[in-house]
C-alpha cells in the first residue's frame, strides 16, 4: 500500500478515534448531570444470624436515584420506625419480594404496595400492606422472611411478588453466604471503565447481549428445584395457618416476549401445586406500553413509578376478587375482615 495512502489511513483513524472518545466524553457527562446521584453507602449488611444472609441495615436512610429508602426497625422499606400492633378489624397482608417490589429510586407512597394498599381500602376498609422485601433475594430467602419476621406480623394473607428470572437461583444466595463469612467481597473490584455511567448505561447490556449469544444460559435445575421447594413450603406454612396465599409474578422491563417461556414455567408450576398465580407480564404486553418508559433511568433498568401503577392496577383487580371470596364481612362493611373462613389454596 503506497505511503500516502496509509497516511491518510491513519489520519482518518485517528479522526474517527477521537471524534468518538468526545461523543463518549458528551455522553458521560450528559448521564452524570441528568441522572440523580444515589448514596455511596450500602443499605446492606452481611450476616450469619439469619440464614437470609444478608439483611438491609435497620433503621437506615439512604439515597437511591434521589429518592429517599428508609427502613423501619425490622429492616424492611417503611416510612415508620415501627410496625405497630394490629388493630382490631385490620386485615394484614403482609408481602414477600426482592428488589422490584422494593423499588429503591421511587417514593415510597408510588411504590406498587403502597398504591395497591390504596385501592384496596376503597373497598376494603381496614386493609394494610406490610412490605418485607429485600433487594436481590431469591424465594428461598422469601420463605425465611415469613418465617422469621412474616408470620409473627399476624397476616391475614401472604402475597408473594415473584420474578420468574433470578429468583429460581441460587447464585446471588450463595454469594450472600460467601460475604458473610468473610470469603468474598460485597463490592467486587471492577475495572476502571466498569465504573463509567457510559459502561453501565449501555457497554454492560451489550456485554451480556455477546455473552448470552457465545454462551445461551443454561436451566438452573439445582436453583429451580430449591426455589420451588421454598415456595411450596411458603405454601403450607400458609395453608396450616388457614391463611390465603397469592404469587404475583412481575416482569422485567426488558423484553417481555422473550419471558413468556419462563413465565409459563412458573405457570405450570402454579397450576400443579393448586397454587393462585397471577401473571403481570399479559398486562404490560396487551396495554403495548413502550419497555423504556418503565425503568428508572438508562444506568438501572428496575422499575419506575409507571410500572409500579400497572402493577398495582391489576393487583388491586385480582385482589379484589381473591378477598371477596375469602372474607365473612362484605366489602364496604363496618368492619374489612372478620376473619378469614377459606385456607390458601
């Protein structure tokens, strides 16, 4: 290749080299004056006290995309340091999660349990929603939350918000264990461009998009057989308690098609073990709401306040149903609940 040619060969890199580091060096800094700072400090805590392993600090107060997370004495999201005796005629349901039904980075009042305990009450007067989730727990750990927190609330019903993706592992819960006796680190080292908001807005879902198309994920069946044995337990500690159970089954707000297959799985698994399902994911599919619209910001895709409405909107529908068909006093009455006559299905 003549000299000339190659020359200008290298001008033209070095152009387009440099033109893209400044398009990078805009967008970096364009995240970093739109998107809202979150605290430096973790709201967890590793531990071998409890077999959940790791547990959100009590009576904490940090910053997630600059919306205040606060958490009561017991260590669950609540605007109250306390949660306090039942009442008389209060119907308690008390509900199990991970990060989606957290919510860190959305008013606490905007969150699906929040709003799901509003119109609820509409009809249902004396309804109250207890949220015990946690950030990155899998169903294994929801079962110990019931155990060890849950049923000591007096539930009147359990709903469980199930994420049909990484709640059938045992990934996350195995790293917990690894943290908490001191064999890993909660914050892993990452490398310099791994900190970067371009990185974590945009390089990292194309980092996964190469990963998952060099290497398909592969069934965890040693997760998926521990996670429904927890779920099935969750179940009967319910059903010996003549408690009513619900699984909402919430979507990710990314690719909704591609869900259908695990979805369906849970399905299946639902209808074998005569378990009340509900599937958010037909919801956000036929009301064709765009997928962006529902996430946070372009750096974390959990779910925004839309989501969390859409959420709460057929939650509260489903549930409406499900209590009529569990409760002696009818809705609107001078007293929500009595009692509860039918035992979780």
């Amino acid at each position: 290749m003549p000299r000339d040619t190659l020359k200008i060969l290298a001008i033209n890199i070095a152009i387009i080299a440099a033109g893209t580091m400044l398009v990078l060096a805009g967008l970096e800094l364009y995240l970093r004056l739109t998107v809202p700072a979150s605290s430096l400090d973790s709201i967890f805590q590793y531990t071998l006290e409890t077999k959940r392993y790791k547990v959100m600090k009590p009576d904490a107060t940090v910053l997630a995309w600059g919306k205040e997370l606060r958490t009561n004495a017991l260590g669950f999201r609540d605007r109250a340091a306390e949660i306090p005796p039942k009442r008389p005629g209060e119907f308690r349901i008390v509900v199990l999660g991970d990060s989606f039904t957290v919510s860190a980075g959305v008013e606490l009042d905007r969150i699906y349990t929040s709003a799901l305990e509003r119109r609820l009450s509409e009809r249902f007067p004396g309804v109250r929603i207890i949220n015990l989730a946690v950030g990155g727990y899998n169903i294994v750990q929801y079962a110990y939350v019931l155990e060890e927190v849950g049923l000591g609330l007096e539930p009147d019903m359990v709903l469980v918000g199930v994420f049909p993706d990484n709640d059938f592992s045992m990934d996350n819960y195995e790293l917990n264990y690894r943290v908490a006796t001191g064999a890993a680190s909660a914050l892993p080292v990452r490398a310099w461009h791994e900190t970067t908001y371009v990185y974590r807005a945009y390089g990292r879902k194309l980092e996964a998009k190469l990963k998952r198309w060099l290497d398909p994920p592969r069934e965890a069946k040693q997760g998926w057989q521990q996670n429904t044995a927890a779920l099935e337990a969750i179940a009967l500690a319910a059903r010996e308690r003549n408690i009513p159970l619900a699984v909402a089954l919430l979507p990710h707000t990314f690719h909704f098609e591609s869900q259908r297959a695990l979805f369906d799985r849970v399905a299946r698994f639902c209808s074998e073990q005569d378990l009340s399902c509900v599937s958010l994911l037909e919801p956000f599919v036929s009301g064709g709401i765009p997928e962006s619209s529902l996430r946070l910001n372009p750096l974390d895709a959990h779910p925004n306040e839309k989501y969390n409405a859409v959420v709460a909107e057929h939650l509260a529908a489903y549930l409406s149903g499900f209590l009529s068909g569990h409760a002696r006093v009818s809705p609107n009455g001078p007293r929500a609940f009595d009692a509860v006559v039918h035992s979780a299905r």
